[in-house]
C-alpha cells in the first residue's frame, strides 16, 4: 500500500470513528435529558434548584417580589403587604440558610459543567484519532469549566474582587504552544461553559456544548480536516517521495556496477 492509499485508509476511518462519536453523544444527551426529567418528575424541589435563568436575573437587575412590595408600599395596600411578608417569614424559617443555599447551588452548577463536558472531551479525542493526541488539554476541558464557575460566583457580586481577579491574572503567565489551532476552540468553550454556569444559565451552557459538539464532528468530518492532519499526511507525502528517491538512487548504482 503506498502513502497515497495510506491516506485515504485514514481519512475514511477518520469518518467512520466521527460517526460513531456522534451517535453516541446523540445516546448520551437522551439518557441525560431522562434523567434529568425523573429527578425533576420524583424529587421535590429539584428544578428549583437547578442553575437556571441567571441571564434573566441580571438583564431585569431584580426579582419580581422586589416589585411587589414596592408597589404595595406605594400603594399602601395593607393586605398584599401583609401576604408578602407573611410568604417572605415562611420561607425564611422552613429555608435551608443562605450560604447553604449558595454552596448547594455552586456544587450543583459544578456537577452540571462536569456532565456537558464530557461529550467535548470525546469528541476532541474522536477528531484526534490519527493526528497528536494533548493530553493536557483534553483533562483541562473537564476540569477548568468548573474553576470558571466558582471564579464566576465569588466575584459576580463584587466588582473590588473582580478587579482584584484581573490582576491577579494578569500577573500569571501560560505559556503553552498549541499543536492545532482548532484545539483552541475547546478551551474557549469550556470557558463559556464555566461563565455560564457561574451566572446560573446552565441552559446557555447546554446549548453552546450541544452545538459545538455537532459542529465539530461535521466539519472535521465532512471538511478538509485539521491542520494537523494536513501536517501529518505532507509529511506522508515527503517521506514518499523521499524513499521512491533512495530507491531510484539505488537502482541507478545496481545497473551501473558491474556483474562479476
């Protein structure tokens, strides 16, 4: 088999483990998506704790109570305003303490980046099938969203640690040479995966990882390739040319020297 055969042996085995990488990421999503339905059909109070609708929260800048008992005080309606502090004692003295309520809720965001994660992780090591496998980026991915989150919940509140965070930052160097360019995706999706989770949208999270995953499988499968694939199959390519070359060469010295 010569190199040219070699590379397309490759790149249609390339194919084959894409497209099994994405029917099984397609039985991963269901299987969560039940289960996730069960946990929130049979366990009290589980979607309201789920990170959800963080986005909302910030674009209204506060909660629809806190206008109710404005516009109670305002209007002086002594009934309502009774109802909303008689709800608000209630839920006060049958709640679970604030700091509590925050740590569940970072875990569970946490938990979450953890699960969306680890298609990214399979998919980044399906498209690297034949082509240098990084090790360290692929453990990044499932661990930095996560970092992200906590980041994102301790200083979202405060903007002395946000800036305090920022140049802490800008003091740390990384220095890390990146064997593809695409590989640099993966990272700026577990980022946008941990910010997600840090403002409480898991749903933001979900979306971006379901996409990228599908987009990723299709143009890997369906385009040119990496660039590092396209490195590996020139170098195939090089290494041909060069050994037909010593061939040619020692052909030549064979019909020139002489029988004895």
């Amino acid at each position: 088999m010569n190199e040219n055969q070699q590379i397309a042996a490759s790149i249609a085995n390339q194919k084959r483990v894409l497209l099994r990488m994405g029917t099984r990421i397609t039985a991963y999503y269901v299987v969560l998506a039940a289960a996730l339905a069960l946990a929130v059909a049979f366990v009290p109070n589980f979607a309201e704790q789920l990170p959800l609708g963080g986005v909302g929260d910030i674009a209204d800048y506060g909660t629809s109570s806190v206008y109710d008992l404005e516009e109670a005080l305002l209007s002086a309606d002594d009934e309502e305003l009774e109802e909303i502090v008689t709800e608000t004692t209630r839920a006060r003295l049958l709640g679970t303490p604030v700091w509590l309520r925050g740590a569940i809720g970072l875990l569970i965001a946490m938990v979450s980046t953890l699960l969306l994660m680890l298609p990214v992780s399979w998919v980044y090591r399906a498209i690297h099938t034949d082509t240098a496998y990084d090790h360290s980026i692929d453990v990044t991915t499932l661990v930095l969203p996560a970092v992200v989150a906590g980041i994102v919940t301790m200083v979202q509140h405060s903007l002395a640690l946000a800036f305090s965070l920022a140049g802490i930052v800008a003091g740390v160097r990384f220095r890390r040479a990146l064997n593809d360019t695409f590989d640099t995706l993966f990272i700026l999706s577990s980022i946008g995966v941990g910010i997600a989770a840090g403002i409480k949208s898991i749903e933001i999270a979900v979306v971006l990882t379901v996409f990228f995953n599908y987009a990723a499988l299709g143009v890997c499968g369906f385009g040119d390739g990496l660039e590092s694939q396209h490195a590996m199959r020139k170098k195939m390519l090089r290494k041909s040319k060069k050994m037909d070359r010593l061939h040619e060469l020692q052909r030549d010295s064979d019909r020139l020297t002489p029988n004895p």
